[in-house]
C-alpha cells in the first residue's frame, strides 16, 4: 500500500500541538488537586475583587512546582487558563507563553504597535516578608525581586503550595 501523504496544514498541527498541551495540563491539574490541594486547604485560587498592593517575592529562584515545569504552568494549570496569549496581572501589557527569547525579539520586531513579552509566574505576597506566595501571571518587567506591584482588580492568583526547593536561596 502506497503511504499516504500528510496534507495537515500547519496551522492546523500548531491547533493540535495547543490542544494537546492544554488537555495535559488539565490532567496535572487533577492530580495535583488530588496530591496537595485537598488535604491542606479549601481554596487554591483567589480573584482579586479590587486592585490590590502586592509586593514581589524576594529569594524565591530556588522555588520549583511540584509536577508543573513552571510557574507559569502551575498558574495556567490550575487556574484552566490555557491560551498563550495572556495580560499581565501588574501593568495590563501582553504576555505571551511558549515563545523563547528569541522568538519573542523576532515577533516584537515586526509587530512594532503590539509587542509582548514573556509571561512569568511571578511569586507575589501581601505582606512583604512574609513568605506566603500567591502566583500570579506578569511580565518579566514586573517580575522583580521586591518590586511593588498593584495586581489589578480581575487578575487570578493562585496559592503558592507544595513548592519543591532546588539549589540555594539568593536571599
Ligand atoms: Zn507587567
């Protein structure tokens, strides 16, 4: 038998390659419901009813996630966002997911009236010190150590739990 050409455009292939990692991340949502959320809290997101004072988190590089590769994953994960193109929670502009550096340089350099930037899981907390971190989607801009942040009223954040600690602190 003749092999059949694959006549899949590749757009088509990019929809596939999306859904197939939005589905995997829905899976890892369950199980990590399942593993860690249940049995140590009621809640897991949190909608902000109101722009709120946040600051960003300080030596919190070695903080890995528990089944996600990122933060940004975790976020996307559990909160079932699952687009690519994504708002940044602090200062509204576009970020993006699944683009490297590179590919993101090469897109803001022929789309020069809509650039975007990298989206960060960024460690946030209410109360600076304290070591209790929400996640929250923002740009690489406003993902700095210390930074003072107004996360917008709308934005999800989600609850920083069963972080995994991998090499040293830079605090
Ligand atoms: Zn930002």
């Amino acid at each position: 038998m003749r092999r059949r050409k694959c006549f899949a455009h590749p757009l088509f292939k990019l929809k596939v390659m999306v859904e197939l990692r939005s589905k995997l991340l829905n899976i890892k949502s369950l199980i990590f419901r399942h593993q860690y959320a249940l049995g140590i809290s009621q809640w897991l997101t949190k909608r902000l009813a109101q722009d709120t004072p946040y600051f960003n988190g300080t030596g919190t590089s070695n903080r890995k996630p528990s089944l996600f590769s990122s933060w940004i994953e975790y976020w996307k994960g559990l909160t079932g966002t699952y687009s690519n193109e994504l708002v940044c929670a602090a200062c509204g502009c576009r970020i993006v997911t699944g683009m490297n550096e590179n590919e993101i340089k090469a897109y803001n350099a022929t789309h020069p009236e809509k650039t975007v930037r990298q989206a960060c899981g960024g460690h946030v907390e209410a109360v600076k010190g304290s070591g209790e971190y929400m996640i929250a989607a923002i740009c690489a801009e406003c993902n700095q150590e210390g930074k003072p942040l107004t996360i917008k009223a709308g934005s999800l954040l989600v609850r920083e739990v069963a972080p995994k600690f991998v090499g040293k602190s830079n605090r």
